[in-house]
C-alpha cells in the first residue's frame, strides 16, 4: 500500500500546493483507500486506513464540533483527513481542528489550490488496487513455492533459503530452548544480529502466533501447534514488516512443521546440526563460519577446552547411543556435539579452562553406559578450533587399535592406554607398514589356506603369552604335544627360531598390522 507521504508527493496532489498541519510522524501510515466526503458523521463508515477528502462545507461551525469530528477520524483508524482551501475556509484551519488534530495524531493537510477529488480517488484508487492485486500475486507465489518445497520433502535449510531469497533478511530457525538450529544471513549482513542470541531470543515475547519485537527487530512465529510448538522462526527486520512478510514466515513455519512430522522417524534437527558441525571440523576447522555456528549451537569455543571423544557401540543401536550421549551432556551441564560416522559416535566436548577433563569424561561415560554398553576414547585437549580435528582423529584412532582386544568398557582410553597398538592404528594407511605384515605372515596364511591344522593361530597364541607354553597350548584348546609340534613346523616354515626375541617382535607386529587393517 502508498504511505500518506507518498501520496502527498503525487503530482496530482503536489499540484494543489500541499502543507502539512498536524500528524508529521505519521507520515509513513499506509493507505488502504481514498474517500471523498462532506458529511460530518463520516466515521462509523470508515473501516481503517482510509484518507479523507473534504473542502469543509458541510463540517461544524462551533471549535467543540469540529475537535469532535477530528477525534472521531483517528478513532475510526483514518490515516489522515485532507482539507481543500477556498470553499470554507480560505487561507488558514480553524484552531480547534488543527489542535484536535496534533492531540490525536491524525495527519491534517491542507491544499491552497483547487484539485478534482474525483481524481485524486481515481488515480490513487487504481494504485491502490495494483497494490492488493500485487499482493494477491505475491501470496500466490509463496503458496506455489512452499507447496513444492512440501511435495519435495525438503528440509529446514531449503525452508530457510526460500525465505531468504523472497524476503532478502536474514531468517534464522530456533528450538524451545533458544538454540540455533540453522541460519541463513542476509546478503549485506555481518552476523551483528546473531550476536548474544540467546539473550536477544529470550527477550523476544510475542503473545500471539506471530508478531514483531520492534526492539529486537525481529518478526517471529511459532514452529508447531500452539502449546505443542517446537521452535520459532525469526526474521531480521528493523522496521515495521508488510503483509507479505508475514505470510512468508507463517507458511515457512507451516512448511517445516509438516517436514518434521513426516520425518519424525529419522534424525532430528539437533543431530543434522550436530552432524554437519562435526564433519566440518573433521574437514576443514579453520572455516571462519564454524565458530559462530558452534556457539550458535550451543558448543562455546572462545577461552575453553576442546576435546574430541569417540563412542563405539558395544550391542545397542547407534541412533540409541547418540540419544543418551546428547541427554548425558545435557544432564552433566556439558556443552557438547556428537554424531554417527562410520558406525562410532563422534563428540566434541567444550570444557572451561579449570574443569577436570578426566573426571568429566569419566561421568559422561557412566551416564551413557548406564543406557547402553560402550567403548569409549578421547583425545587430548586444544584451545583452538582450528585444531581440533587432532583431538577428534586423535580419540578415534585410539578406538580403532582397541579392536579385538578386551580393553575394559568401565574406563576412558587415552593415547598413553594405546602403546604400540595405537602407533600402529595411526599408520595402518600406510602401504609400507601392510607390505611388511603381508611379506611376514606370507608363508604361515599360505600353509593355513591348505591345511586344517592352522599354524598362525599356534604362533599368534605363544606371542599371547610369551610366558608359558603351557598357557599358550591351553589357550587354543590344544594338547602340549599337539602345540609343541606344530611351533616346530611354524619354525621350519619360516626358517626363524620362534624363541628369537627379533623374530617373535616381527610377527607380533605383522599380526597386529594384520587385524588391524582388516
């Protein structure tokens, strides 16, 4: 819709030579309709936002009457009442009007030459109705883009950019507790808005569905049924935003609370988010947009320490074992992320700079244990972001050289828990190290291949238990005779006497390279 102020710089309008009496901050009021009118009891005809034309013939002659009929306009939601000199009153308003005016706020303009109204409600009424019909065209759109977007099951992120592309501000998805979920910045903005966020959303207190914080610059609406909402959806927004904004933000919001109930079997929200910031940091943790998303995700990272934690389920699901990592976090008052990669769950804890970093993950395993049993790693702590996929790689490889082994599920492990095994976890990519293994245990796999008297098994036992060859024999359920003949045959294959300290280093680190790599 024009604003009063437009109109008042119509040529048709300029031409009467207009001056504005009363109402001057209220200007920027948007013109619903034009109408021509010498009745005095106009009012209880207007609907709101009309512009009142009159010369002033038919008004009151007494000051009572005339701040009367002025109060009774700016009840009616007039935008303003426009007065044409030369029939009533020739050069100046009676007083009484031009107060009653600035008391109520009602623009009052006056017009020093003639100008036809017929015209003027002609000309203006025609822009007028473009307007409406504009913004018929406009609903109509966002009606087609957003059903599309419904029928092609897309997420919250195309949610997002669709309202960012027809509106151009910055939208930013929120869940109940004030967290972000994903944003999507404003081409000309700097991120200055998102600053403090949960203190600037908690602040944001809109009684109905949907509503504007002028003080926040912010339109918001709930994501969800009323009492049963799951987040909100705000819009950056300075001024006062038009109709269509909020149709925008409503049938986006509308869009992502279907998608959430036709996704409410796969991943939530939370662990897209999660997800994606963790396979950010493993990929690239010096892009200059992962510390605002982290914070914004409820994982600060400015002055703490940042320690990367691998869980490994031992029987139950892994979408299980997410659920009581992200609940244990919550519980523990520990700011975390974590994510399924590969079949292990991958966590970055943010501790501050004096918390115990062993017994916190420490509780942390015992709350996930008590839901579900499991492996866990965790690396050693950094103080830069752009550092943290070391600690993050760093657990997970201490994980990996654990495999087949019986390392307890009651303890967190560490690199110095790893030894040898955990050096050999780190380089198990390097062909160099796998060439060695082959080339070791070569001639013992060939013979096992074609026998049903398997000898790496007799050797991989006495490396077991380098102490007793009793033990060893008892281990694999094999008589001493039995074990003490095939290690002879072990020995004569490889031409190595197995009781060599060299030798027996050799194959133990073949084996280990071995089952490792497998």
């Amino acid at each position: 819709m024009p604003t009063l102020a437009e109109v008042l710089e119509m040529p048709l309008v300029r031409a009467g030579r207009v001056r504005v009496l009363a109402g001057h901050d209220a200007l920027d009021r948007a013109v619903h309709w034009v109408h021509p009118a010498e009745l005095t009891d106009i009012a209880p005809l207007l609907r709101g936002g009309e512009l009142v034309l009159t010369t002033g013939i038919a008004l009151p002659e007494d000051p009572a009457g005339l701040a009367s009929y002025a109060r009774s306009l700016a009840a009616a939601g007039a935008v303003g009442l426009l007065v044409e000199l030369g029939r009533r009153w020739t050069a100046e308003l009676p007083a009484s009007l031009v107060e009653a005016c600035v008391a109520s706020g009602l623009p009052l303009v006056t017009l020093q030459h003639e100008v036809p109204f017929a015209r003027i409600a002609q000309v203006l009424g025609e822009r007028i109705v473009d307007a409406r019909l504009g913004e018929l065209q406009a609903v109509e759109h966002l009606h087609e883009v957003f059903t599309e977007l419904t029928l092609d099951d897309a997420g919250p992120t195309e949610v997002l950019e669709a309202v960012h592309r027809l509106s151009g501000r910055t939208v930013v998805l929120e869940d109940e507790q004030h967290r972000v979920l994903d944003y999507v910045l404003a081409a000309d903005a700097t991120g200055e808005w998102l600053d403090g966020w949960d203190r600037r959303s908690r602040r944001v207190d809109v009684p109905e569905r949907t509503g504007w914080d002028a003080a926040q610059e912010a339109l918001v609406t709930r994501v969800g049924r009323p009492g049963r909402a799951t987040g909100r959806l705000l819009l950056h927004t300075s001024t006062a935003p038009p109709a269509r904004f909020v149709s925008l933000l409503e049938r986006a919001a509308a869009t992502i609370a279907v998608q959430r109930t036709q996704a409410r079997d796969r991943d939530t929200l939370v662990r897209r988010t999660h997800l994606a910031l963790v396979l950010g940091l493993l990929a690239d943790p010096t892009s200059p947009d992962l510390p605002r998303r982290c914070e914004l995700a409820g994982l600060p990272v400015t002055r703490r320490m940042l320690v990367g934690v691998s869980v490994r389920p031992v029987s139950a699901p892994t979408a299980e074992v997410i659920a009581a990592v992200i609940a244990a976090g919550h519980r523990l008052r520990l700011p975390l992320v974590a994510a399924e990669i590969d079949r292990d769950v991958r966590v970055l804890l943010s501790l501050r700079a004096g918390d115990d970093q062993v017994a916190l993950t420490a509780a942390l395993l015992a709350r996930v244990g008590s839901v579900a049993p499991v492996r866990m790693t965790a690396g050693r702590a950094v103080h830069d972001l752009g550092h943290v996929d070391r600690s993050l790689q760093e657990a997970q490889h201490v994980l990996e050289s654990l495999a087949g082994t019986s390392a307890s599920v009651d303890v967190v492990h560490r690199i110095e828990d790893a030894h040898v095994r955990g050096l050999v976890a780190l380089l198990t990519r390097d062909t160099r190290l796998t060439d060695f293994s082959r080339r070791e245990l070569a001639a013992l796999k060939s013979h096992d291949a074609g026998s049903s008297r398997p000898l790496l098994e007799v050797v991989h036992s006495l490396l077991l238990h380098p102490a007793s060859k009793s033990e060893a024999a008892a281990a694999i359920h094999l008589s001493r005779p039995a074990f003490y003949k095939r290690l002879a045959q072990a020995e004569a294959l490889l031409g190595l006497s197995l009781d060599d300290p060299e030798t027996r280093l050799s194959l133990h680190l073949a084996l280990l390279i071995d089952e490792l790599a497998t």
